[in-house]
C-alpha cells in the first residue's frame, strides 16, 4: 500500500513537473526550496512594511480616537439645537462640555508622544436605512419619531464609543504602556458609558413625552383593533 502511493505520487510529480515536487528518495529539490525561501522572505518583507515604533502605533491609535471625538462634538452641537426635549438638551450639553475635555486630554497626550493631533473627524457609525424605506419612512414620521430617531442615533454613537475605548484600552495594556494614556482612555470610556446608561435609562420618560404625537399619526381603527387583539 505504501510502495503504491510512493508510485502514485513519484509519477504524479514526474508528470506535472510542478515547482516544489519532492525526489523520488524524498529530498526536497533545490526549486522547492527556493520558492519557500521566496515566500518566507515576501512574508518578512510584509511584516517589515507594516513595522512602525510603538510609539508611533500609539499615536495613530489615540489621534483615531481623537477623530471620532472630532466628529461626536460636532453631532452634539447640531442634536442640543435639534432636539426639543429640555432633559435631553440638558444632558447633551453635560456630555460636550465632557467631550470638549476628552479632546483636550487625547490632544495632551497625543503631543506628550511627539504626536501631532488630528483634527479630522472620522465618519460615525449611524445606520441608515435603505431608499426603498427610508422614503416611506420619512413620509410618515411624526417630529416625535424623528427624536426618538436621533435618540436612538445618540446611543448607537455612544456605545461605539464604548466598544471602541474598550477595545483601545485593552490593547494600550497588552502594548504595556502604563500611566498616562490608560488614565485618559479610561476616564473617557466612564463617561461614555454613564451617557450610554443616561439614554437608556431616560427612554421611558422620553417615550411618555413622545407618545401622543406618535399616537395621533396612526389611525384610530387600527389602535381600536389593536386593544382588541390584546
Ligand atoms: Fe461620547
């Protein structure tokens, strides 16, 4: 059984010819080295490529952070104009001012590191439906979805933002870097995470308020229908 597979497979390589074929006294030939010498070396010469001090990794990773504040100020300032609801404009305005010090402390940092601190803003994650619905959509919301639309934009952008120190953090730890950087990212992940807890927590009194408007655009026999089914 071993003697035909030894056959099968030296007339196999004998007939292909192909580059990395073994002997038939199963020496590796000096082709198949060399292609894995190639390989070995493109691989190291990827890595080479990728090679950046660390120093400098931290600085691409912290001003990523700082880009993504960039663009959360800048939400911020247009949602306290947009929203209608005190609470959440009270709450808002709380988190810039938080957010205005999250960017002064990654810009502190960042420089500390002989970094230079971005001031581009990163694209956030916001879902967005498609046309075909989102047409539909926009012809029958009420202001009061609308709220609760950007409501619910706020807390997606929120916990990015979580997910995103937590991760950074993580890393930071395993990159051994103590001290300053971990304090900043830290500090900045609470404050996410107690907005995040604020909106999900207001929800309830958000939809108190909200619900009449939602109420009144849907027809009453289908509301009357609707308590009959329940
Ligand atoms: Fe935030």
């Amino acid at each position: 059984m071993a003697r035909n597979q030894k056959s099968r497979s030296t007339s196999k390589s004998r007939s292909s010819g192909r580059i990395g074929s073994q002997s038939r006294t199963g020496k590796t030939t000096s082709s198949s080295k060399n292609t894995r010498n190639n390989r070995r070396s493109s691989k190291s010469s990827l890595s080479q490529k990728k090679q950046i001090s660390l120093n400098d990794k931290l600085v691409l990773y912290l001003n990523d952070a700082l880009s993504m504040e960039n663009a959360s100020m800048q939400r911020l300032q247009s949602r306290i104009k947009q929203t209608r609801l005190q609470d959440s404009k009270q709450q808002m305005e709380h988190h810039l001012e938080e957010t205005k010090e999250q960017q002064n402390r990654l810009r502190q940092v960042i420089s500390n590191l002989d970094g230079k601190p971005t001031k581009d803003k990163a694209q956030l994650p916001i879902p967005s439906a498609p046309k075909s619905l989102m047409n539909i959509l926009k012809r029958h919301m009420t202001s009061a979805e609308i709220e609760l639309k950007g409501t619910k934009e706020d807390a997606v952008v929120e916990n990015a933002e979580i997910v995103f120190y937590d991760m950074l953090i993580q890393l930071v730890h395993k990159f051994e870097v103590e001290g300053e950087a971990v304090s900043v990212l830290t500090q900045t992940l609470d404050e996410e995470k107690s907005m995040a807890e604020w909106i999900r927590s207001n929800t309830p009194v958000m939809l108190t308020q909200l619900w009449a408007d939602i109420e009144a655009s849907i027809t009453k026999k289908e509301i009357d229908e609707e308590k009959q089914v329940q």
